[in-house]
C-alpha cells in the first residue's frame, strides 16, 4: 500500500517537472495495464520492449504474466525512473532512450522485437520526434510484431494506420485520464 502511495507520488512530483515528457498525473491503472497486455501471446513472444516505462506500472504486470520468460527490454527517459526500474526489475535490461531501439537491440544481440508496449506520450512530441520514435519500432518489430500503445486521445490514429495494421482500438475508461489502447501489428 505505502509502495503504491509513493509511486504515486513520485509520478506526480515527476510530472510537475516534466509534464510533456511523463504525459500524466498518475500511473497507469491495472485496468489500463491489463488491457495492453492482453493481445500478447506470451507462449510465443522471445523479446519485449516497453517504451515509456515509467515508474513500472504496467512493467510489474509484465513480469506476473510473463511466464515463458522473454527478454524484456525497458526504455525510460528520465533518470531517476529509469535507476528506480533497473532496482526493482534487475532481470529486464533497461536503456534511457526510444529513438535509439536499433542499437539497444544490436547491444542485446537481437534481431527484431516481437512485441512493443508503448505509453510514451506522442500527443505531446514534436512530428519529428513522434516520426522518429516510429521509424525505430517499426523497424525493430518482425514481421507481424505487435505494437501495443495506449493513448489519451485519438490523435494518432493516422499515422499509426499509415504504418500498421490497426486490430483493435480499446477504450479504458478506468484509468486516470481515460485511454485508448492501439493494438497495432506489423505488416
């Protein structure tokens, strides 16, 4: 419970300071977390990337529900956040920043990602950014890897379309502000 407070917290001060950058004022619910996880075939998946990671709200539900044990790489831009994951998930490797994907995978000694998890903020980043940041996941993933985003609009849309195929388009209402889960696989 006093776990949960402080992150919280943590995310809240984090995101006074940065608020383009964190997206948010609270964490992703279980809700949320729950929902981007669900289109994954654990079975299957050998390498995960989650971008944005934050405080590891949805990284603690990665780790309960993968079970077959794939790699897991994380992504976080702030530094406090990012040293705060490597301490509580020592087992996933964790780097400091999305637009560099190519070479954390060359670093690790992987191909292709077969799954990315995103909450990065796009809304909020320039067109070059969001162009970049989409370059590198797009080719990262194999073919027909997914790229699983949650976001807290619609806005988007298009560009993912242009570059995926869009499975679905979830609505979480139960999550703080409410979002929307692309689920979005490689053609």
């Amino acid at each position: 419970m006093l776990e949960n407070i402080l992150e919280k917290l943590l995310f809240l001060y984090k995101f006074s300071c940065a608020p383009k950058q964190i997206g948010s004022l609270t964490p992703s619910s279980i809700f949320l977390a729950k929902k981007m996880l669900e289109p994954v075939k654990w079975n299957q998946a050998r390498h995960i990337a989650e971008l944005g990671a934050g405080t590891g709200a949805i990284t603690k539900y990665i780790k309960a529900t993968n079970t077959e044990n794939a790699k897991v790489l994380l992504f976080e831009k702030d530094t406090l956040l990012r040293n705060k994951l490597a301490e509580r998930f020592h087992d996933y490797t964790c780097y400091p920043d999305a637009c560099y994907l190519q070479d954390a995978l060359q670093n690790e000694g992987m191909d292709h990602l077969d799954c990315i998890l995103s909450g990065l903020p796009f809304f909020n980043f320039p067109q070059q950014l969001r162009d970049r940041l989409m370059e590198q996941i797009v080719i990262s993933l194999r073919p027909g890897g997914l790229f699983i985003a949650f976001q807290y609009s619609q806005q988007m849309k298009k560009q993912l379309s242009g570059l995926f195929e869009i499975e679905e388009i979830h609505y979480v209402p139960l999550n703080i502000p409410p979002a929307f889960v692309y689920v979005c696989r490689k053609r």
